[in-house]
C-alpha cells in the first residue's frame, strides 16, 4: 500500500551526507551535492493527457492539500515536461509575468462540483477523514468506486496537519469501502515542504498517469556535463611555451 523504497533512499544519502560532514576532508562544509542514481526527484515526468482532479467537500483538508499541489505542480515548471515545447507569456495566479507552455497550462485542472467530468478523484487520510461525521464523504468514496474513477490516496504525515500512522486510518475505514477495494491503489505518503516532500510529488505524478521522460533526462546529463566541463577548462593551469 505505502511506496517507501524512494523515501527510504533519500534518507540513507541524508545518513551518507552527514557521515561525510564528520570526516576531515570535509571539515567546515555545512552540505555536499551528493545525488542518487535514479532518484526519483530528479526524474522528469510527462503527462500524455490532461488530469481533472475532484475532491469531496466533506473530505477535511482536501482544499488545502489541492493549494499545495497546485502550486507545487503548475507553478513549477521544474516538476512536469510539457508535451510541447511552444511558450507564451501568460500570468500566474500569484500576478507574476512568466512563459508557461500552453500544454502545461491545460495539463491540470481542479474542479469543485462536477465529479462527472474529472479523471481522477483526491482523497486527503488524515485523522478526520472517516470520523462521526464522515456519513457524506464515504457515500461520495462509494459513487466513485462505482464509476471506476481512479482514487489519488495521500496520506498526511504531519502531526501538525492532523496526520496519524496509517494503520490508524485503515482502523477507521468502514468495511465497506475496504470490500469495494478503496485501498487497491497505492497510498502516497505527503510530507512537510522539504526533500520528502519533493519525493510524495513525483510519486503524486505518477500515480495520475505521468511516465518517465527519457530523452529530457539524457538532455540534463548532457547540460550538466558541459557545466562541469567548461568549469574544467577554466579552472585548468594555462601552461605558457617560450
């Protein structure tokens, strides 16, 4: 149910990282630019097809959940490849001028009362979500079911945010909704804005559809390389011939 390689894995090179620090050779460095071969946080995505994602209004939290991803997945444009690389110069919902991809614009779209047209239904677990009060949204999470809508489980893992273990929210699933496989899909866990938080997104991506981008991966290696190279060059003694 929960996907934990990927978050285990940013925590070891965290583990490697500090090790690091410790030894002499690096003494006074506060961090190192360590990276992990096939890091999940690094891998850029591509969606084939637009996503309309919906969320109960009895679901508590949904709507600030939706916020976060929203600016987190539309705003950045370092997190999903646009199928087309045409611009133009648009306005974001923060005011600011910037070039979005038109692609990228209609690659999202979160709507509020019409479950009938969405792709994909948002379900936010925390410690409210199937309290005494949940007799609407269970009923909402029973039509979905039905129609064979596709379920974006995030589990929230803020105490702050009312987040619990998930065992404590299987505990308090009825029995209904676990028979009519509400848990078949993977539940991703979300963290606090931070390098886990960075990986619960991707993880996010993919599970509404988004596919490896190889070609823009071997594109970065390339960019990264002739950095890394020209600062080579630069950095190299000129040797002078008399």
């Amino acid at each position: 149910w929960l996907p934990l390689h990927d978050f285990q894995m940013v925590t070891l090179m965290s583990i490697a990282e500090t090790t690091l620090l410790h030894c002499r050779a690096y003494a006074g460095r506060t961090e190192l630019p360590l990276k992990l071969i096939d890091d999940v946080r690094d891998q850029p995505l591509e969606l084939q097809k637009s996503v309309v994602i919906y969320s109960s209004p009895a679901n508590t939290g949904a709507n600030e959940l939706e916020g976060v991803m929203r600016k987190q997945i539309i705003e950045d444009d370092a997190q999903i490849l646009a199928k087309s690389r045409r611009s133009r110069v648009g306005k974001s919902s923060f005011g600011r001028g910037r070039r979005v991809s038109t692609e990228r614009r209609a690659a999202f779209e979160w709507v509020e009362s019409d479950l009938g047209t969405a792709t994909h239904f948002l379900l936010y677990l925390n410690q409210k979500t199937f309290d005494a009060n949940a007799d609407v949204l269970v009923a909402d999470i029973h039509d979905v079911l039905l129609e064979g809508k596709p379920v974006l489980l995030i589990h929230e893992n803020n105490e702050s945010l009312d987040g619990v273990p998930f065992a404590t929210i299987l505990g308090a699933t009825p029995q209904s909704l676990i028979d009519a496989q509400l848990y078949e899909s993977l539940v991703i866990p979300w963290h606090p804005p931070g390098k886990y938080q960075d990986v619960s997104i991707k993880l996010a991506l993919k599970a509404l559809g988004a596919t490896y981008n190889a070609k823009a991966k071997i594109g970065a290696i390339q960019r990264r390389f002739e950095k890394t190279w020209r600062r080579v060059l630069l950095e190299r003694p000129q040797t002078l011939t008399l």
